[in-house]
C-alpha cells in the first residue's frame, strides 16, 4: 500500500472515529449542553497526517454536531449562523491544533502534541463563545435567568462552556500524546 492510500484510509478511519464519538459522546450533558471527547482525533489526526486533516476532520465533528441535533437550541434561533459557526469551530479548531503542531515539532514532537492539544479545545470554545456572542445574546440572556445565572456573560463562560472546556482540555493534553507516540511507534 502506498503512502497516499495510507493517509487516505487513515483519516478516513480517523473520520469514523469522529462521527462516533461524536453521536456516542452526545450522551454526556452538562446542562442542555453535550461534551465533546471528538477533538482528541481531530488532534491526533493533525499531527499524524496534516493541518489539512485537522481541517477535514473538524468539518466531519461540525456536520455531526448539526445532524446529530446537539446544536438545536441555536438553530430554532438562527439556523444560518449556527450552521456558520458549528463548521468554523470545528474547521478552524482541527487547522489551528495541525498548523500548532507543524510549526512546534521540528523542535520537538511532545511539546507539539500538547500544545495542538491545548490549541484545539481553546479554539473550539472560543469560536463558540464569539458566536454566541454575536448571534445570540438575546437568547443567552434569557437562558441565564431562566437558570439562576447574575448574567449572560456569566452563563457563557460558566453554564455553556466552563465544564465542557476543562473537560475536553484536560482530556486532550492526557490522551492526545500518548495516542500519537502510540500510532508513532506502529509506524517504525
């Protein structure tokens, strides 16, 4: 098998590790939101193979995330801006963690794994924080009365992505490396 039919059969399966982690993963809620354990593939993707699978399988977690429904709430309000922003969060979370790794890991490959896996989630939450933020504060407001928060800023940082974010952090920098170093050695 050549090289190029590796990649492809690689980030092919990496993409049915996304797409079921991501239906599965759905099951875990804090609040009436879910947390996602699919960015440690979109990391391990990136550093294997490339910035550009890190794209492509950010893309396959933002078309999950919409058809699996996990996105509803924000797309009874703007269907348009949240398909724009659950792509991009995907997209650019998966690009950014390949593009962290390519530039760190001539100097050295753990500390390039880490940090795509830091990249990721920050990336991730943070474009869904820009978004709420610009499409859908009336709703957030709303959503932190309605569960006891002092206010929506409060409510986003706390109740949308607080737990979600420390979660899918720390279970990046835990099981993105060790994943890589694993898949590293199989390929000698």
């Amino acid at each position: 098998m050549n090289s190029k039919t590796k990649t492809m059969v690689g980030i092919g399966l990496f993409t049915a590790i996304v797409v079921v982690l991501q239906l599965l993963g759905g099951g875990i809620h804090i609040g009436i939101f879910s947390i996602t354990l699919v960015l440690v593939p979109i990391v391990v993707g990136s550093a294997v193979y490339s910035w550009k699978a890190g794209a492509f399988l950010g893309l396959a977690f933002g078309l999950t995330v919409l058809l699996s429904g996990d996105a509803a709430p924000f797309l009874a309000i703007d269907a348009l801006a949240t398909v724009g922003v659950v792509l991009m969060k995907g997209i650019l979370c998966g690009l950014f963690a390949g593009l962290v790794y390519k530039l760190l890991q001539k100097c050295n490959r753990y500390v390039a794994v880490v940090a795509a896996a830091i990249t990721c989630p920050i990336v991730n939450t943070g474009v869904f924080l820009l978004g709420c933020w610009l499409f859908f504060m009336p709703a957030i407001e709303a959503w932190a009365v309605e569960y006891g928060y002092a206010d929506a800023t409060t409510y986003m940082f706390l109740g949308l992505a607080g737990a979600n974010f420390i979660v899918e952090l720390v279970t990046n920098i835990i099981l993105a490396p060790v994943i890589v170093r694993l898949i590293k050695i199989g390929q000698k």
